[in-house]
C-alpha cells in the first residue's frame, strides 16, 4: 500500500509540473548563486537540478559569486579586505588574488557540471558550458572620498554572444569579472552582473538563491508575491535591520529594477531548501517569493478558451446550490461578461456582469473563488474590477441574487431589497423556488 501511495503522489506531481515543463521550454533564465553555496556540501544538489533544467529546454545563464572564497584568497596572500557601503574595496594589489579566487570559483562550478557518472543525477545530461568576456565594465570611482579601485561597474553586457551560445544549447557560466576596453580587470558585484545580464538578455526569469531562510513577513512568514513598490519598501515594512535582511533588500532592489526594465518576473528562493529551485518553478504555488512588474494571477476578459477551466471551478458550486446551473451552451453565449483570473494557466476566479442599461443597473453573478485561494482577497479584487466595469458603462445601480454568501455581499456594501427593486427583464426571471435573496448596491 505504501508504494501505490508514493507512486499516486509522484504521477499526481509529475501530472501537475506539466505545465510548467511546456511554458519553460526555451525560456531564459538568469540564475545568481553566491560563493558561499559553491561551498557548501549540498552544492551538488543545486547543480543536479540546474542541469535538469537544461534538459527540460530552458536556456541558461549561470552568475556565480565569489565573496568567501576571495575572502580566503586575501588572507592567504596577507593581504586587507575593506568594505564600504557594503561594497569591496578593490586595490590594484588585491586583484590578482581576487582573479585567481573567482577562477578557482568557476573552474569548480564548471567541473561539477562535466559529472557524467552512472547513476548520479548527472548521468548522460552532456552539459555543455560555456565562459567568456560577456561584461564590459568601467570603475565604480571615488564616492564620498573613498576610492573603490578596481571595484567596477557592468558597463555593458555583450547579449548578442551570450544568445549565441544559448541557441547551439550551450550553458553560459559568467563570473564576477568585467574588463574594460583599455585591457584592465575589475571586481564586480555578482549581484550586479545577473540583473544587467537578466535585463540585457530580457530574460524570462531572474533567479537569486538567497542564503537566508526567503523573504519573509515580520511574523517569519514567506511573502510569496510582491509588486515592485513592495519590493522595494519590504525593509521598511518588515522592521529588522540584520546583514541578512539588507542582503533581501539588496536583492529585492535589484528584481524591481529588472522587472521595470523588461525582465518579465523575478524570484528569490532560499538555498536551505533541498530543491527549492525545482519546487518554485515546477510548482503552483512554489516556495519562494515572486516579484513581478505585471499582475501575476492575470485578470482579465474571459475568452471562448476558458470554458473548461470555468466550468471546473463552477461545477462543484453548482453541485452544492451555491450557483445556478449553467450549461457550456449557455457559458459560450455569455463568456464575453465574464472576467477570470489565471494563474499559471489555471483559472482560480471568475465572475460575470450582465448590463441592463435602460435601467442603468447591472447584474454581478456567477461569483466564485477556487478554493485553494479564498480567504486571500481574489473576491475583492473581481468586485472591484465589477464595479470599475460597471461605473465605465454609466451603471449606477448593481445587484445580485445569493442563496448562501448574503453576509460576505452585506459586509462590501450591499443591501437587501425586495424583487420589485429588479430590473424588469430580470424580474421575469426570477426563480422562485430558490428564494434568492437580492442584494443591491449603489455605485458613487
């Protein structure tokens, strides 16, 4: 009994990461791990699954940091480390031991993905990686009167080459070292380089694999969606000050940035998490946090396309007496008053607006919220979208007919009247034997 219960949980996984393996399919991800998980003994996890990526189709862009190895390199040379605003201080007599870590960092990286040993996960993948001067960089320069050296910035990222390498399915390796058109080396933020490579490439996803436990809420829960103003305000929201909780920021920061300029969405995971990388990619919900320019969970116009996915998330209403009964016939007829919200190719709300414009009133109907997602505010937002669509349409009366959700109407504004207070059309329509009641709301 217990293998049937793990083989219905792995076909029922497998099933429900399909989506995920066709929407990935060539995509670009620009994936940010620190010098500290190359380290780490579980860093053979991380790389099995980076490569199960590669197979599954998704194009690759690898930027390694550096910092505890350099850190090391540095004391073994007897040589300082300084930092300033939480940036290194990189003196001319320093890099040399920066470029030998950083070399040592990904020849490592490189060799891990050459593992091609019988029964290990990297069993026959054939990665294929490839390094190269992908980042032109220039002198971060002297800020309040502290010169950074060879502390650089991204100056440009040669995007043409790296998609060059990703269509003959090669993995693109970048490490935290630009060179600048005069031949100098510079010391580059590991940080920097993925969100400049992310936005140069206009890749599908930027990834950072955090060493903390995620972003959080104050009471240590994971924030598992956030915009880009929250993103950027989580330190402020949040109220600790840790160096764990500036590097969030720091992150987060970075992810708005890309966002705003054309990477499509921006995930931070925690590295503590066996497997977070494939749980927060080929998963519904995932297990890190989501930050995006766009809506995530798209709400929009119903199309002739979503009438299964409606119908599945009816049916069981439909079933208890919470909704009419409505057949796919009918839904095709109506589907153009239908709004939804999709997340990950899943319908998880829906609701309609039937006009009645002699009357300038509307009807809100067919309301209804997966429930996987309740109690999280999907309700209030189609309510809200209604009556934006109502108000655009100069309705100033809106109603609707409830069996079982009275209160939940009551608490949003609406009030209870009697049929006389129906449109006439609707009146006639009335079903009598379900005693709906009729809730009513006027529009400002």
């Amino acid at each position: 009994m217990a293998n049937n219960k793990m083989n219905s949980d792995h076909i029922d996984w497998f099933r429900a990461s399909a989506p995920y393996i066709h929407t990935h399919r060539g995509s670009t991800f620009v994936i940010l791990f620190g010098g500290e998980a190359v380290d780490h003994p579980g860093f053979a996890h991380l790389i099995h699954d980076i490569a199960l990526l590669g197979s599954l189709g998704v194009r690759l862009v690898l930027i390694h940091g550096a910092r505890p190895q350099i850190e090391k390199q540095l004391n073994t040379l007897g040589l300082d480390s300084t930092f300033s605003d939480e940036l290194r201080i990189t003196p001319s007599e320093n890099m040399p031991g920066v470029e030998q870590a950083v070399g040592q960092v990904r020849m490592a990286i490189e060799a891990q993905l050459s593992m091609g040993l019988p029964n290990t996960p990297m069993a026959g993948a054939a990665v294929r990686v490839v390094s190269g001067n992908f980042i032109t960089a220039q002198p971060y320069g002297i800020h309040d009167g502290v010169d950074f050296g060879q502390t650089g910035n991204v100056r440009r990222v040669d995007a043409r080459a790296i998609n060059s390498q990703l269509e003959q399915n090669n993995m693109v390796l970048v490490s935290p070292i630009g060179y600048s058109p005069t031949g100098e080396t510079f010391n580059l933020r590991a940080e920097d380089v993925a969100t400049e490579t992310a936005i140069a490439l206009e890749a599908d996803k930027l990834i950072f694999i955090m060493e903390s436990n995620g972003v959080t809420d104050e009471a240590g829960e994971l924030l598992q969606q956030l915009n880009i103003m929250q993103a950027e305000q989580w330190q402020k929201n949040h109220g600790q000050k840790t160096d764990h909780d500036k590097i969030t920021q720091s992150h987060l920061n970075k992810a708005a940035h890309a966002c705003r300029n054309g990477v499509t969405r921006a995930h931070l995971i925690s590295r503590n998490i066996d497997g977070a990388l494939l749980l927060e990619l080929y998963s519904r919900d995932g297990v890190g946090t989501l930050v995006s320019a766009d809506n995530y969970e798209g709400l929009r116009t119903a199309t002739i396309d979503d009438i299964g996915g409606i119908m599945e998330l009816i049916s069981p209403l439909e079933e208890q007496g919470i909704l009419v009964k409505r057949s796919r016939e009918q839904l095709e007829l109506d589907i153009h008053n239908f709004t939804v919200i999709e997340r990950d190719s899943m319908i998880i709300a829906c609701a309609a607006l039937f006009l009645f414009p002699e009357e300038k009133a509307a009807e809100l109907a067919c309301l209804a919220v997966h429930p996987d997602y309740q109690q999280q505010g999907r309700g209030n937002d189609l309510m809200e979208h209604i009556e934006w669509q109502s108000r655009k349409q100069h309705i100033t009366e809106l109603f609707t007919l409830t069996t079982q959700t009275t209160h939940w109407f009551l608490e949003r504004g609406f009030n209870e009247v009697p049929i006389e207070n129906l449109p006439m059309e609707k009146q006639l329509l009335y079903n009598y034997q379900r005693k709906s009641k009729i809730l009513h709301n006027k529009l400002a």
